[in-house]
C-alpha cells in the first residue's frame, strides 16, 4: 500500500484518536526564534524566509530493493514525488531544502524513469534547492541539479541530515524517521512525526518506504534536553501529542 493510501485509511479509521490532539491546521511554533509551520505531509515552512525543508525521501528505495532480491511495487518515487508536489504548491518556497538521504543510494539518481527526473526539475524550476549530504547520499550526483553541503545554516537554524545531542540550539535535522504511537479506548495508532522541544527538531521521513523509529527512543530523546512533543501527521493537518502521551512499540 503506498503512503498515501495508508494516510488516507488511518485518518478514516481513526478520526477520535486524532481528534483528541489541540494541533490546528498548519500550527505556528516558534523555533529558536524562528516561527515555522509544520506541513501535514511532513515538511516544515519557514515564511520569513520563503523555505521549505523536508528529509529522507529515500527515493528510489523500491528499486535498490529489488536489485538484492526484495519486490516491492516500483511506485514509491512517484508516490513521494507527489507529497513534494503537494508541498510546495502549498507554500511557493523560494528556497527548498533536503534534508539528506534523498536518494536511497548512490545510484539512485541514476535509475530515475524520465518521467520522475522531469518532475524533479520542475519541482527545482525558479527557486534555489539545496541538498545536503546524507548517509544513503554522501557525495552530490552529476546527473542533478541544484547546490550540495555538508549543513546550510540560515538565520538561527541550521540545517543536516544527522541530529546530534551536542549540537548548539537551532538543529533542524531528519536521518531518524520519528513516528510516534498513542492508545486511545483500547485501540492504537501510529504515525510519522515531527519531533521538537522548541529548541530543535527532527523532521518526519517523507520517502513512501521509509520506516519510522518510536519517537521513545533513546536515540530521539536523547537529543532534548528537557520535555518534548511529537506532531503527528494527518491527512490536512498535523497532531500535537506529549512525547508522556505516547507509547513504546
């Protein structure tokens, strides 16, 4: 089942679990002192500066799997391409930035359909694109256009594809694929989210095949220094949950 699809099923199936979240449409939060708004889809919009910035697309992953033996419906770039679509059509970025691990591997760019490559440059067409280096992705493809870093930092924010608990307040980072899960009258959902204490955050997975790591972690609550929250995405809006509120996998 793609990625949309799965959305679409949850929210139906799910509307009291989601309901009971105080999240509204596109809400405003302020981070490190800048004022972002949170894309249901799971990028973050920075008005002020007219960015978008979303994290591990992974596209291309159906494809890297079947070559090691691993069948899977060669639909996840397209199905991801379109959340990047929705996206910006939504907000007009001047600037849009990825987050690292665009490509699920180095040869990704390289096994792009014309069609997928066509809508690529159309989504980079009259505004800069940034990508920056990920762990699937490390060195930038000839065969793309758009500027490559190692980290872009802009105003109080900078932003990399791997999070760290040392790193000065502003982080802005993907990498960890946040998903959070809550029970509600004996029944659970689970679902990418955004992760925040208002000082960092770590982006959702926006790749269709892309897993989710339980925002309990260790490996995520170890980069806040204090209380955090999870918002969880939904269909056309975004979910604010305490981190208390959710449960283990």
């Amino acid at each position: 089942m793609s990625g949309a699809a799965c959305r679409r099923r949850w929210d139906g199936q799910y509307p009291d679990m989601l309901a009971r979240s105080d999240s509204v449409p596109h809400p405003i939060l302020a981070l490190r002192g800048a004022e972002v708004l949170l894309d249901p889809a799971g990028g973050l919009f920075w008005p002020a500066e007219g960015l978008l910035a979303v994290a591990d697309l992974h596209l291309e992953k159906g494809s890297a799997l079947a070559r090691r033996g691993r069948m899977l419906p060669p639909y996840d770039t397209a199905d991801t391409l379109t959340q990047l679509e929705a996206m910006v059509t939504r907000w007009r970025p001047r600037t849009l930035i990825a987050l690292g691990d665009s490509f699920h591997d180095g040869g990704g760019a390289a096994r792009l359909t014309h069609e997928a490559h066509g809508r690529l440059r159309a989504l980079q067409a009259g505004r800069s694109f940034i990508w920056i280096a990920g762990n699937h992705d490390p060195a930038p493809s000839p065969l793309l256009e758009g500027d490559w870093a190692v980290e872009a930092r802009i105003g109080p924010l900078v932003f990399r594809h791997e999070p760290s608990g040392d790193a000065d307040p502003g982080e802005v980072a993907g990498h960890l694929h946040p998903a959070a899960r809550i029970a509600v009258r004996g029944r659970t959902i689970r679902r990418r989210c955004f992760a925040t204490d208002g000082q960092r955050m770590v982006l959702p997975a926006i790749g269709a095949y892309a897993g989710g790591l339980n925002v309990r972690h260790p490996a995520l609550a170890s980069l806040f220094r204090g209380a955090y929250e999870a918002h969880m995405l939904g269909r056309e809006r975004t979910y604010r949950v305490t981190v208390r509120a959710c449960i283990m996998d």
